[in-house]
C-alpha cells in the first residue's frame, strides 16, 4: 500500500537472494516459493528462512537446520493498555519495574512475534500462551531458543530457533541492511 513497505519488502526478498546464493541455491529458487497454511512462506528443502523489518531495519535469517523465527522491532510511542491481550501478569510486571518499559515492552513484542513467525501460525497463535524464560520461550509444548541480535539502536531484534540451546550467527546466517 505505502512506497515504503514496498521498499522494504524488496530489501527483503534481495536479503533472502543474498542468503541463498550463501547456501549454494540459485534465486531460481524464488519461483518455487510456498506459503503453509497461515501464509508462512517457505523454500522446498532443508533451508528455513525468514524476513523482519521495521522502520528503516530490515533483516533475513537462514538456517539449514531446524525452524528459524526473526523479529526487529524500533522503539516507537506504545500504549501499554492496547497490548494488555498479548502481554502475560508477569510480563506486565517486569515491563512496569524496568528502568526502560519501552524497551521491555518491545523486547517481550521481538521474541513472541519471533516464536509465532519460527512456529508457523503466524498472528492465529496466541500470543499470551507463549512463555519467556531467560534464553528460551516456550508455546504448545515446544520449545524455542532465544537470541537477542545487537546489531539495531532504538530497535529490539531476536531470532529463535528450535534446533539447539546455543543459537548463533554462525549456525543462523543473517543479513541486515538500514535504508
């Protein structure tokens, strides 16, 4: 709709041909893209994938192993009483004792959006259900592996994945670009 999420989309999709042309895939492969039930898309094979962006931040995590969620949000004007359904109690509480509630409030928003978007359900899961704890965050039963990615000022970025306890960037290849 706006020139901007266009741009932004583009960055993209040229982020992910940069990751795939890493992994030995041709952007070929773009032609063979597939979206799950929930409108998660999806490459044939071993390679999972998937896009953020926010703002002027746009970021793209592969990985050959397991399912991968990323998330970048910028620390913009929140109304905390709009985003009560989304939040849990104890979330509420330590974004309120925070030295920095934006920036809690906008952590807890990066990993649950990243565990819904790694989970495949999208926005149908509920968000509430998902429980952070320290590095890890669980939903249904399943357990996700935290990272926070440091790489965005006035932003909150975290990728999860399902595949191991000891989530990197070596293990996930990620590509970033500020427009």
């Amino acid at each position: 709709k706006f020139w901007e999420d266009r741009h932004r989309h583009l960055f993209g999709v040229l982020l992910l041909i940069k990751g795939m042309e890493v992994h030995n895939m041709s952007k070929d492969g773009l032609n063979e893209l597939n979206y799950n039930p929930f409108g998660r898309p999806f490459l044939e094979g071993a390679l999972d994938f998937n896009i953020s962006h926010s703002d002027r931040y746009v970021i793209c995590v592969l990985t050959e192993e397991g399912r991968v969620g990323v998330d970048v949000e910028v620390h913009g004007e929140v109304d905390f009483d709009i985003f009560q359904d989304i939040i849990t109690p104890e979330e509420q509480e330590d974004i309120e004792r925070s030295e920095n509630s934006k920036e809690s409030f906008f952590n807890f928003w990066a990993i649950k959006e990243s565990v819904i978007k790694a989970d495949g359900r999208g926005m149908s899961a509920s968000l509430p259900d998902i429980v952070i704890s320290g590095d890890s965050a669980t939903l249904d039963n399943k357990k996700w592996f935290v990272r926070k990615i440091d790489l965005f000022q006035s932003a909150s970025a975290y990728l999860v994945s399902n595949t191991n306890d000891k989530v990197s960037y070596k293990e996930v290849n990620f590509y970033k670009t500020e427009l």
